[in-house]
C-alpha cells in the first residue's frame, strides 16, 4: 500500500478522550453503516463522498466539515470511487460533556448534541485541520495538544446553538430492543428474542427497526460489538479472546465485520499509532 492512500490513526495516552484518523486516499474504501459511541467532527480535505446520515443524505466536498453526534447512524462514501481524503476526530462523550458544564451548557448532566449535520464554516474546518497536525506531529508537546483540543470543543459551542436537541420519539418496541440489544451485545440474541421483547411479528420488527434506526436488528448488534472491540483493542487486548467474548464465532468473523465497519483490521487498528494503515482489499458497503 502507498504511502499516498494510507490511513494512519494517532492516540496519546495522556489525552485518551482524543484519537484522530487521517485518511490520505479512501477511493477503495467502503464504510457500511454505523455508529460511534464518541462525538465525531470529520473534515473532507480532497475530493468528494456522499455522507448518509439520519437527517437524509449529502454530497460533501473539501471544504466541509462534517459532525456525528454519539450513536448516530452515518456512513461516508466516495462519489464514484473518485479520490477522497479526510480526517477526524473522535471526543470521548463524557469528556466532552464535562467541557460542555464548563462551558456554563445547561444539559441536564447529557451531552448537547448539535443540530447540524455538516457545515462549510472555515474557522471550524480549521480547527479540526490543527487538532489533527498537533497529534501526527510527534515531536509536538503536550501543551499545544491539549491547546488544540480545548480550542476545537469550545469553537463548537460558539458556532451551533446550545440547546439540546428535542427527545427522538421512538416506538416503545423498538426502544426496548435497542435498548436489549446494547444490554446484551457480547450474548447470543436471536430474532425470535427480540419479538419477545418488542411484542412485534418478525417482519415487523425488521422492517420498523431499520426504518427507524436505519440498521437491522442484527446490524445493530454487530454495531454494538464493533463500537466496544475498538475500546478494548486500544487497550491492548488479544484479537482472539477479544472475538469470543464479544460473541463472535471466531477471530475471522470479528475480522470481517470490523473491516466493514472501521474499514481496517483489529490489529492493524490496535496497533496503529501513525504508522500507515492499508484499507481492506475489497471492501463491503
């Protein structure tokens, strides 16, 4: 793989709220749908890529900064494989709800999340832009890490309006699978479970629960499982263990579905740190 088209995460354990992903060339790259547990802020540096997200679905291009608030389903692609480039950064929720309090945001003890979904606000794109050069800098100290960070989280707030955002009304069904679901992600979970919970036929459970959420069921939870291997695998942890644990059939199967989700391997991402990361050979959109 080149060293144009590498990916390259970078992490520093005296900020673990922060990791940042640079992606030089992501033409091969495809992301399925998915979420994260953490507030993300991408911004597109090359090209151009088709950002699905739960509000619809926007063509983004260098320039635009784009926002996903914590479990928002999302996927960025390339428009017709064309050269693409970004970068983001992920904010641990918790940290930046703390930030938020200090801030004087009147949450209620939850995240804000923002109204917005993409913009093309210079200031902001610039923000992230110096976020990233700090942490792929490696002789870059402390302070001006910690100065970029603070810099990004409190740019947001003088940018989007402070307010949360109105409840998402959700079926009682669907909420009681959803929430099953990320109750009992690393047990076996069967449809037929899931129906139990919701009181809903199988066709309709599948068919509502992708509407809403805009996974399957079984999307969801392989979601689940995804969002917490990233944890563990920063935290070192063996892939093989990590795949039994979480409920996988093997470290194959926990191999596979990572790719389509994170669009690298667990170990290429545990062990990532800005060395070049190469995309799977095919990816699965």
């Amino acid at each position: 793989m080149s060293e144009k088209s590498a990916h390259r995460f970078y992490r520093d354990p005296r900020f673990p709220h922060i990791e940042v992903r640079d992606v030089r060339d992501a033409r091969d790259v495809g992301y399925a749908r998915h979420s994260h547990d953490s507030f993300s802020i991408g911004i597109v540096t090359g090209g151009r890529s088709t950002y699905l997200h739960e509000r619809g679905q926007d063509e983004v291009g260098a320039g635009a900064v784009v926002l996903m608030n914590p479990g928002a389903i999302h996927a960025c692609n390339p428009v017709d494989s064309a050269t693409w480039s970004y970068r983001m950064v992920h904010v641990d929720a918790a940290w930046l709800c703390r930030f938020q309090c200090e801030l004087g945001v009147d949450a209620a003890g939850s995240l804000h999340e923002f109204g917005v979904t993409s913009t093309m606000d210079a200031a902001l794109h610039g923000g992230v832009a110096t976020l990233c050069d700090r942490f792929a800098d490696s002789t870059e100290d402390e302070f001006a890490r910690h100065e970029a960070i603070v810099e990004l989280a409190t740019a947001l707030h003088e940018r989007f309006p402070r307010r949360p955002l109105p409840a998402r009304s959700i079926p009682p069904g669907l909420a009681r699978v959803a929430e099953y679901i990320a109750a009992n992600y690393a047990q076996p979970v069967s449809l037929a479970e899931l129906c139990k919970v919701s009181g809903l036929s199988e066709s309709h459970l599948v068919r509502s629960f992708k509407k809403r959420f805009g996974m399957t069921p079984h999307e969801y939870l392989i979601d689940q499982r995804i969002r917490h291997s990233r944890h563990e695998l920063r935290r070192g942890r063996p892939i093989a263990e990590l795949a039994l644990e979480l409920g996988f059939a093997d470290q194959a199967h926990l191999q596979r579905m990572f790719k389509r989700i994170v669009a690298t391997t667990p170990g290429q991402y545990r062990l990532s740190n800005g060395a070049p990361v190469s995309p799977p050979l095919s990816a699965t959109t």
